[in-house]
C-alpha cells in the first residue's frame, strides 16, 4: 500500500500570482506530484507525492521555470 507525503518548498523569487501560477506549473509536470498548493504569500510550495518522489526533481522543476527553490 502506498501513501502520498508532503514535500514544503521555500521558493525564492515569486512576486506575483503568474510567478506562483509558474511553479505550481512546473511542479505539476513532475513525476509522482498529485497536488500543489503555492501559497504566495508565504514564498512556499507544497506538493503531495508519491513516497518515491524525490525532493530534488521538485527543486529542480522549480529552478528550470526560474526560481530558487529548497526543501523546508
């Protein structure tokens, strides 16, 4: 049995909701991502995945759309 967890990214250089619309975009296309919340406010992502998504695909999806990104 499988079970999904959640990953919390800080994510640096979002300004705007397109920014956010962005990552949530880029983490969207990641293998094993189920859901993300992008919480603007607080410059942070949280993606449910699957328990063999690893954190550094998500970080680097962020990065390539043109955010820094890293694990909370």
């Amino acid at each position: 049995m499988t079970s999904t967890r959640h990953l919390t990214l800080v994510i640096e250089g979002m300004k705007c909701e397109g920014c956010a619309a962005a990552v949530r975009e880029a983490l969207d296309g990641v293998p094993g991502v189920e859901e993300v919340e992008v919480r603007l406010d607080e410059g942070r992502a949280i993606a449910s995945v699957a328990p063999d998504a690893a954190g550094a695909r998500l970080i680097g999806a962020v990065e390539a759309a043109g955010y820094k990104a890293s694990l909370a």
